[in-house]
C-alpha cells in the first residue's frame, strides 16, 4: 500500500500586503510616534532642524542647554526630593490646611520671601513646584512667584553700584509691592470661583485642590514603610522627569534667543521720556528674554543714553518675570487660565511701577 503523503499548503499572502520591511513597518511607527510625549519630540525636532541648517549653532544651543541645566540640577533635585519628601510623609495636606486657615498672613510672607530669596526666574520654578506639589494656596504660590525673580542679594548689591541705591531700592519694593497685589489679587479671583484646579495633570495632586488631599498619619521618617517609600519614589520620579523636559526644551529656545534676539537690541528702542516708552518697555519686556545680571550694566547705559528711568524699571520687571524659559516651565506647571493671569498681573504689574516710579521721580 502506497503511503499518502499530505502537503499543507502554504498560506497565502495577502494581495495588499505590502512588500519591503520599512513600508510594513510605517503605520506602526506612525502610531508610536503619535504616542510620544510632545515636549521631548519638540526638543527633538528643535535639534534636528538646527543641525540640518546650521551644525555650529546646533552644537552651540546644545552646550548652552546642557550647561544651563547642569547650573540649575542642584535647585531641581533638592525641590524635587522635598516635594516628594512632604507627599510621602503626608505633610502636604497639613501644610496646604494651615496655610489656608490664614491666606492673608501667608501671602505677606510670601511676598517678603519671594523679593529677597536667591532665584532667578527659571531657578524658582522647581521651588514653585514642591509648593504646588504640597498643596500650598494659589494666593500664596503666585505672591512668591511675582516677586522672586525681580530681586535677590546679588542682584541688589551690583543694582547699588551701576544703577544707584535709589533706583535699587526701587525695583525691591516694587518686588514686595507686586508679589502682595498679586497675590491679594489672585485670592480674590479664586473666592470667586476661579481656578479652582490650577495645577496641570502630573504634578503633586494632579490640580485637585487643597480638599481633595488624601490624609495621611504624618511620619517624617518615612523611609520605615515600604508603602511610602514607594509613594516618595513615584513621586520624585513624576515630578523630576516632568519638569526636566519643560526646562530643557525652554533652555533650547534660550540659546537661539541669545543669538537671534539679543537684549541690546530690544533696548535700544526704549530710549526717550515719551509717554509710550513705559507700555513699549513692557510689551517687550514680557517676551523678550532678558538675563537679570547682564541686563544691569545695558540698563545703566542706556539711562545714561536718556531712557526713562520708570521705562527701565518696567522693562527689568516684565523681563524679569516672564521670560520666555521662566514663562514656558510656569505654562508646564499650570492650567491655561492661571498662565494668562500670571501674564496679565507681570504685565500691570510692570506698568504700573513703571509710571509710579515715574511720577514719583517727576514730583
């Protein structure tokens, strides 16, 4: 008897299938793509397009944003580790309720800490986000953040020797001055119903207001319960690798601002005592990227030159406070509609110190 053999056909392969491995595997690639966090495909592309047109700037602007978040690594970390420290301990809703049990009282600290601590405008973001993180008001939040960035102690010291100690003095209780009107303001606004999520997803409790924090038994030394350990590493973890995208894609755009878009240039056509000059100052100042040290000895020439001096405060103020690197990680931070407030209160603010410096001078 003859054995019959059965051969199993081969499967047959699709007529629309597509031939050639890279063509097979677009669609899925695409889907990846499409799934990939925006922040680090931007600086990705920022980088990508700098090289295809320009290889020493790309390598410049890279050496400048690494540099640049080396610099400010210490501040970032030490945020970050207290942020997590307060949500694993169970601290933040106990600090979040006391100082909601006097706003009034925590936005005049806040406002006298912000205008005499040792931040810049990008150096205080990490700090603003331990606060948010541990449920601190927004009231409080937005006084230290106006102010932080428009004086510090070295700040102050070179401001006295270039600029005189009258304009120095100037600009720090204008610092005092703008952090309580923004922050009053702000815990004004919010009675009224505003911003009641201000924080975006993926920070701290996610926006979710002080009432929504979780109680926790508070244990400092937490490191003694698997359950918070892991809690504190989550945590760091989320909150590191959030901002550090944000900052080093703000620090990027930084070093093409520096080149392209230079402060003496910007300057430069704020000369004169019109009555313009004061809104010009801000409205260039509030986008404009300005270095608070370097902007001192340009300020001072140009005083000299004949700017007005309520123009020049009022550009050192907007600058100071928005710009563009600081304005992207408070945008990483908050809702939209916290964004634009914090504009707007840099915005007035700026005005009017400017033309209140102005009249007082002129009196």
């Amino acid at each position: 008897m003859t054995d019959v053999v059965q051969v199993q056909p081969e499967p047959s392969r699709p007529q629309d299938a597509p031939r050639g491995g890279w063509v097979a595997m677009l669609p899925a690639a695409l889907a990846r793509l499409r799934r990939a966090d925006r922040v680090w495909l931007a600086l990705a592309g920022l980088f990508l397009a700098l090289l295809l047109a320009d290889v020493e700037q790309a390598a410049d602007s890279a050496v400048f944003t690494v540099r640049a978040f080396v610099w400010l690594l210490p501040f970032l970390l030490a945020s970050v580790a207290l942020a997590a420290w307060l949500k694993a301990a169970g601290a933040d809703h106990m600090i979040a309720a006391s100082v909601s049990r006097a706003p009034a009282l925590a936005i005049v600290i806040a406002a006298a800490a912000g205008a005499f601590s040792p931040f810049c405008s990008c150096g205080v973001v990490p700090l603003i986000a331990a606060l948010l993180a541990a449920g601190v008001p927004l009231p409080a939040v937005m006084a230290f953040w106006i102010a932080s960035p428009l004086m510090d102690p070295e700040q102050f010291i070179l401001m006295s020797a270039t600029l005189g100690i009258g304009f120095t003095l100037a600009k720090t209780a204008a610092a005092f001055a703008l952090g309580l009107a923004a922050g009053a303001a702000t815990w004004a606004v919010q009675g009224a119903g505003a911003f009641a999520a201000p924080i975006r997803p993926g920070i701290g409790c996610g926006g979710c207001g002080t009432a929504a924090l979780t109680p926790m038994p508070l244990r400092w030394r937490f490191w003694h319960e698997a359950d918070r350990r892991g809690l504190f590493s989550a945590e760091a973890r989320s909150v590191s690798l959030f901002l550090a995208k944000w900052l080093l894609l703000a620090f990027a755009i930084e070093s093409l601002m520096t080149v392209w878009l230079p402060a003496d240039v910007i300057a430069a056509n704020l000369g004169g005592d019109a009555v313009f000059a004061i809104p010009l100052a801000v409205a260039i100042g509030v986008p404009a990227y300005l270095n608070g040290f370097a902007a001192i000895p340009l300020v001072g020439e140009l005083m000299q030159m004949g700017m007005a001096p309520g123009a020049a405060l009022a550009f050192l103020i907007a600058g100071g406070v928005t710009s563009l690197p600081a304005s992207m990680a408070v945008f990483a931070l908050v809702r939209r509609p916290v964004f634009l407030w914090y504009l707007a209160l840099a915005a007035l603010g700026a005005l009017a110190a400017g033309f209140a410096y102005q009249a007082v001078l002129a009196a």
